[in-house]
C-alpha cells in the first residue's frame, strides 16, 4: 500500500506520473480491454422478482460453516429487526449514479466517517474487474500490485491500492460474497472500539441482492456498481461466484475518479 504514492510530494504529482507509466505501458505491454460497453440491464426482469428471497436462499445455501446462521442468532432479535426493517424499504439502499450508499444519506455523509478517527475502512475489490492476464489470477484473494509489472502498472486495482493511506484502511480482494462479508464481520468483531466502513465494487444485483444484510449489521458504507459484463440472472452470478466469469466487469471512469477523490479524501485525514 503507498508504494508508489508515498514517494512523491502531492496526490497529483503520484497520480499524474502513475497515469503517464500507464500510458506508455499501454503501448509497450497491451492487455485486452473492453472495447465496447455492451448495454445491458443491471438485473434482468425475470430475476428481479423476488430477489431478496432469492438471496436469502442463496446465502444459506452456500454458508458452508453455518458463519451467517450462527451470526445471525448471536443476536436473534436485534437483527431480526433490523433485516425486516431494510426489508420494508423498497430498496436496501440510496443511490446516487454508481454510488449505493448504506445506512446513510449521501455522499457527504459517508465522507464524514471516512474523516473519522475511530473508523477503519475496508476497501474490496471485485474479481470481475481484474484484468485477464492479473499475476495473482483473477479468481483468487491476492493481488501482488507489484511496481515492476506491467499488468499492475495499468491496473486500476493497483493504482488505488497504491493511493492507499496504510494505517486504518484494509484492502481485501472479493471473490465472493460470503467472503467479503465474513471479513466484515470479524473486523466488527475484533474492533469494538472503531466504526467499520466499506467499500466494495460489485455488479448491481450484487449490491442490490445483499445490501438488507449490511442494513443488518448496522455497518455503513458504500457500494461501487460496475458496469461493462456483468451477472444480471442468477446464472450467471453463481457461476461467477465458482470463478467462473469469462466477461470483464469495468469501473466507469467518472466512477474511478469519484473512487479515487474519496481515497484522497481518506488519506488526507490520516496526516
Ligand atoms: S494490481 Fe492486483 S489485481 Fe491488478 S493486475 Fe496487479 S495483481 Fe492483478
């Protein structure tokens, strides 16, 4: 984290060289692109219906170690309450473009945790949105963002996990929701003293499927749609949750310099 940030002066100085090495690198090392923005919807009709059982279905069904049942009945009530409370909205979430907010307003709102002492941002990125030739390989929980290789260097994954401030931020790398929601649940648990904040990169029936389990918890944050090939059928969102997602997802690019403004933000109040 910080690597190549913390070797320059200013956020623009890092992120204008950043972009340059990118450029050239787009030249001299070309990995494959999504050319075309194919336009799809974010959750196709037939599985919208009923989506919220359907991810209740789907959470139990795959809570291999019982992780999500035996959480849940920690505390029956309380959370009980609370998921029939986000499950009496129409939607789990406010959204603003690509930014769905949980548990809170809008974007301002969500700033004023990140300028928080007491919080610690989990920041998670979606397999989907890692390039095919990824050193760590896509369907996998690492990223090397290594300075030296040229897929890193074009890699957005690396370039925010470069902008990265290191004290109170924890990037994980999301292959599945059973996954980034365990980390946040142990990172709960063993900071009682600090608010847990997120955010994660997703497909929209992701974070529409899922966000009545973070109203839940009562853990604030914010969800990062992407756009480009997405899961929009149940089909194709569990295979993808089994590696199996031959399409790119992408970050929109005003999304990546909303994404990147709020890393700024974030590391700006850690000096
Ligand atoms: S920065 Fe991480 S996600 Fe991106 S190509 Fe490198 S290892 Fe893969």
């Amino acid at each position: 984290m910080s690597a190549h940030w913390d070797k320059h002066s200013t956020w623009e100085e890092a992120e204008k060289s950043w972009d340059k090495r990118s450029g050239s690198l787009e030249q001299s090392h070309p990995i494959k692109q999504l050319v075309k923005i194919p336009k799809l919807p974010g959750i196709r009709p037939k599985t919208k219906k009923n989506l919220r059982l359907k991810a209740l279905n789907y959470l139990a069904e795959y809570d291999e170690e019982k992780f999500f049942i035996k959480y849940f009945f920690s505390n029956p009530f309380k959370h009980g309450f609370n998921l029939i409370r986000s499950y009496l909205k129409p939607l789990p979430f406010t959204r603003d473009d690509d930014f769905f907010l949980y548990g809170l307003k809008n974007e301002a709102e969500f700033k004023d945790l990140l300028a928080k002492k007491d919080s610690l941002l989990v920041i998670g990125f979606s397999y989907c949105h890692k390039p095919f030739e990824c050193p760590s390989q896509r369907f996998t929980q690492d990223c090397i963002h290594d300075l030296t290789n040229p897929v890193c260097g074009q890699c957005f994954i690396g370039k925010c996990v470069h902008s990265l401030p290191k004290k109170r931020v924890l990037p994980v790398f999301i292959t599945t929701v059973h996954q980034i929601g365990e980390i946040i649940v142990k990172q709960v648990q063993k900071h009682p003293k600090l608010e847990i904040t997120y955010i994660i990169t997703a497909c929209e029936m992701t974070l529409q499927m899922f966000g009545d389990w973070a109203n839940m918890m009562q853990v604030r944050g914010l969800g990062i749609r992407l756009d480009g090939q997405i899961c929009n059928t149940m089909k194709a969102f569990v295979a993808s949750e089994h590696g199996i997602k031959p399409g790119m997802a992408v970050v929109l690019d005003d999304t990546k310099k909303r994404i990147l403004n709020l890393i700024k933000f974030r590391r700006e109040q850690n000096t």
